[in-house]
C-alpha cells in the first residue's frame, strides 16, 4: 500500500535506535521530519542532521514537549529508555499519532485496566492511534510467524529461537550490570525472567489470538552455562565459574502444554557445555504442524559491526509502520489490526 499522502513526524528521544529512526525518516521519500526531542539538556538547539550523520536538516532539536505537541505532527517516534504515559497521553490527546519501539503497546489487553483506559481516551480525544513493534518483539515474533503459519491448518507448536553472540559487544554496563554476565549463577533469578515475559508474553498472546488458538497462559523459565576458563571478551572478563551464557524460554500455553516459544539463547563465549548447541546470531523458526518448516534468518554482518548495524533491524520496522499507524482507526493497534506492512524504499 502505498501513503495516501506526505506525512509529518517527529522523532522522540535519539539513542542507539532513535538515531537510526531519525536517519531513515530524513531519507524517507514520503516522510517530512518536523521535529525532535531529546531528553538532555545539551543536544537541545541542535540540528538533526547532527546526531544521526547527515547534513542539515532545518529542523532543531528541542527538550521542550510543548514544543513537539505544537508541531501539528502526523505521527511520533517514541523511542526513549522508559515509557513515561503521561507524555504518551499528552500526544495521542494533542493530535499525534504514536509508533513505539517500547514493548507496552503490544496488546491492549496485557496492559493494566487504568492504564488501558487512559491510553484509549486519549487516542479517542486525539482521533489517534499508537502501536508497537520493533525486531524482536515484533518482527520475528508476529510478522514472520504470521507468514509462515499461513499455509498451516494444524499447528501443534511454533518455537522461535534467537542467538545473539555478545564477545565484541563492547558494553560493560549492558552485559555485566545489567544481563548479568561474569556473575555468580546463583545470582540469576526470577527477577530476570520478569522483563522478557513482560516483553515478548504480549506479542505471543497477539499470535495466538490471531490464529483463534488463545493461550491459557504464559510462563517463563530461564538457566545458565559458565565459562570453563577465563575469558575476555570486548566489555572485560569472565572468570571460571561465572555466567558465559544464558538461555530464556517464555511459553505461551494452551490446553496444558506449550503451543507457542520465543526463546532467546545470548552467549559471550562458545567455550561453554557443548549441549546448548549455539548458532551463529539470528534466528531460527521451527514450525510443527500439517506443512512443517524449520527456517535459520542469519544476520549477514561480521561480529564487530553488530552493534553498529543492529538498530536497524529495529528502528526500519517503525519507520515503515508510520503510514499505516497514522490511517489506522482510534485506539491500541497490534500488528493484527494494520495491514501488512510495505517498505516504501527510496
């Protein structure tokens, strides 16, 4: 489908993502940038093109959200580190539609009733829409699997792995605060299962949904391998004995056992129990059903570029949702509710 018409964005918040986002909206044939926000102080008054490697653009940065609501935008990229609802009101209220890299607009109905509420009247007061996607949630966990269970008429389990090798990944605050990496095993618990079955338990429940095969249920279990010698890898060191690899399984379950799995399997070595099997970074799909597949997506980019090209794979899925989020009807839109979505490429 192509845009009915030229669209107006602005693009929120300018990290790894935003930044990729706010360079693909400049070269858009059909997307005018009118403005940005940026949430400190001191990239405020810059020209866009500045913080995503074009030249200039125009259009000046702003820290002010008054100054974004007064843009009469079309749409909004909202892609800063937390999701904040009451500027997420403000805009939908103020006119704007919303499409966000933030995993809570997955499923109207995974989020809290009050928050769903508010949310759903300020898109009615605003005649807007928002939605969520991205790479994973989004992509690998709706869009291809959409596809590919299009020439099913059984399905009995649907599993979707992603690998991420994390060695060049020269992040230390990422992998070793945050992931836990180089840590003692004992010291991954439930609390780190919370985020992705927050995060990818709504966008199985929009698959399910989709296919009329609604989970009962979503879990979430997690384990770990250690590094069998010391280790350095791009962000420091991992010691004999401290988490080198990590695997996350949420389920969604129907009838009692597992209908639908995304399970993400993130290593920072290979030297590590030879039974986890690792792959090369990408995913794997293996649907088994009536017409069986099983299908590897490599990402065809050496390890010490990952870092630099990922936010692609993510920020490109937003941009090219803008049209279709902004002709959608009112509310919380899931990827079931807007057409396929279409690349316009340059």
């Amino acid at each position: 489908m192509a845009p009915s018409r030229r669209y107006r964005v602005a693009q929120w918040a300018t990290g790894n993502i935003g930044t990729r986002s706010l360079r693909a909206v400049v070269e858009h044939p059909d997307l005018d940038l009118v403005g940005v926000f940026v949430h400190t102080p001191d990239k405020a008054g810059r020209d866009a093109g500045e913080l995503c490697g074009l030249g200039r653009t125009g259009v000046l940065t702003t820290h002010d959200i008054d100054e974004i609501l007064a843009l009469d935008a079309d749409c909004v990229l909202y892609m800063p580190r937390a999701c904040d609802f009451d500027e997420v009101c403000r805009l939908l209220a103020s006119g704007a539609n919303i499409v966000t890299t933030r995993g809570e607009f997955h499923r109207a109905a995974s989020l809290a009733p009050e928050l769903r509420a508010r949310v759903e009247a300020a898109c009615a007061a605003g005649g807007t829409s928002i939605h969520s996607t991205g790479s994973s949630p989004g992509f690998i966990t709706e869009a291809v699997p959409l596809a590919l269970t299009s020439i099913q008429r059984r399905l009995d389990r649907l599993t979707i792995d992603e690998f991420a090798d994390l060695s060049q990944r020269d992040s230390p605050g990422l992998l070793f605060d945050i992931m836990g990496f180089g840590r003692p095993p004992a010291e991954f618990d439930e609390r780190r299962l919370a985020h992705p079955r927050d995060s990818f338990g709504p966008s199985l429940h929009v698959l399910a949904d989709a296919l009329a095969l609604p989970l009962d249920s979503v879990q979430a279990e997690g384990e770990v391998a250690t590094a069998t010698s010391t280790v350095r890898i791009a962000a420091g060191t991992l010691e004999p004995g401290t988490v080198a690899a990590q695997r996350i399984t949420v389920s969604g379950i129907r009838d009692g056992r597992p209908l639908l799995r995304f399970r993400a399997t993130w290593y920072c070595t290979t030297e590590i129990d030879r039974s986890w099997n690792l792959r090369a970074t990408g995913w794997r799909i293996q649907v088994e059903g009536d017409a069986p597949l099983d299908i590897d997506i490599h990402f065809a980019v050496p390890l010490d570029r990952i870092a630099e090209v990922s936010p692609s794979y993510t920020a490109n899925r937003a941009v090219n949702a803008v049209p279709f989020v902004c002709e959608a009807a009112p509310g919380i839109r899931s990827t079931t509710d807007l057409p396929q979505i279409v690349a316009i490429l340059n």
